[in-house]
C-alpha cells in the first residue's frame, strides 16, 4: 500500500529549491481558493455547502445572490445581481461567463434611459459554458446546457442543449 502524500511524488525528482518553491505555490494557491470561497460565503444572501471557487470572481449586488450546494465559478466569471441571481444545486459556470440582471429600457423617447432589472434562475444541475452571456430575466432548466459563447436571452427548457447569439435550442439531453 502506498501512502505518500500526492504533493511529495509530483515533485520527487526535482531539486531542493524548486521542489520548495513548488510546495509553496501549491500551499498559496490553496490558500487563496480558500480565501476567495469564505469571502463569497460570507457576502451573498445564501450558500451552501461545498462552494468552489475557481481564481477571481466579479460579483455587484452581493445581497442578491443565492448559491446552491456543491456549485463552482470558475475564473473570471462575472455575477451582476440588481434584481437577483439564484443558482440550483450542482450548477457548474465556467470562465468568464456572464450573468446580469440589469440592462437599459430600449425606449429612444426616454432620455435617460432608465434601468430595468428582472432576476435570473439557474435550476439544479446546469452548465453555463465559457464566456456565454445570460441576460435579465432568463430561467436556465434543470440539467440544461449552454454552449460556450452563447448569448441566452429567452428561457431555456430542462435537459436542453442551448448554443449560438441568440442562444437557440439544438438538442434534448437524455439523463
């Protein structure tokens, strides 16, 4: 049985200095996840348990934001909650996704423009992929896909695959 710490056998065959060097980094980066997570945790309304935080997170409207348990932002991932973000269980962002609650009344009459906010849902289980853009008022299914790059402006229906500008639903996904 082999019972050696995962850290020492990565870094076995590298000199002292560098495999100090190595140890240390991966302390810090660990350290930071850490940091990052509790400081989320403590900002928003509601988290659950097992939270993961993935490098830096941008998020405007602390108390408007739910998180569900076991969820993961990855990095650069950018929550603007005025009206209110919820996010399911198990719901998976990946970097530099996009979620705002807030856009501009498209009335050309009405200068200035004032803001309307309507809250954004994401159900139990979705995956928003990298750099997709959900705007006001959108519901993410249960279980649903969104396409790298999409820009999702309509709801989208459980167990559903969404892709393009404007995101359009391409295919069911069988659980």
């Amino acid at each position: 049985m082999n019972n050696q710490n995962p850290i020492t056998t990565r870094v076995r065959h590298l000199p002292p200095v560098k495999k100090a060097m190595f140890v240390w980094l991966y302390a810090w980066d660990h350290f930071t996840r850490f940091i990052r997570r509790a400081l989320i945790m403590l900002s928003v309304q509601k988290c659950g348990r097992y939270l993961r935080v993935y490098g830096a997170v941008r998020i405007s409207g602390h108390h408007n934001i739910r998180i569900g348990r076991r969820c993961a932002l990855n990095h650069g991932v950018m929550l603007i909650a005025r009206a209110g973000i919820e996010l399911g269980d198990d719901v998976i962002i990946s970097p530099y996704a996009m979620l705002t609650t807030d856009s501009l009344v498209h009335d050309i009459k009405t200068l200035p423009r004032p803001h309307d906010s309507k809250p954004i849902i994401v159900k139990d289980g979705a995956w928003i992929g990298a750099r997709a853009t959900i705007l006001p008022g959108v519901t993410i299914g249960k279980n649903a896909i969104v396409a790298a790059g999409s820009v999702v402006r309509e709801n989208v229906p459980d167990n559903a695959l969404v892709a393009g500008v404007p995101a359009t639903f391409k295919k069911s996904i069988e659980t």
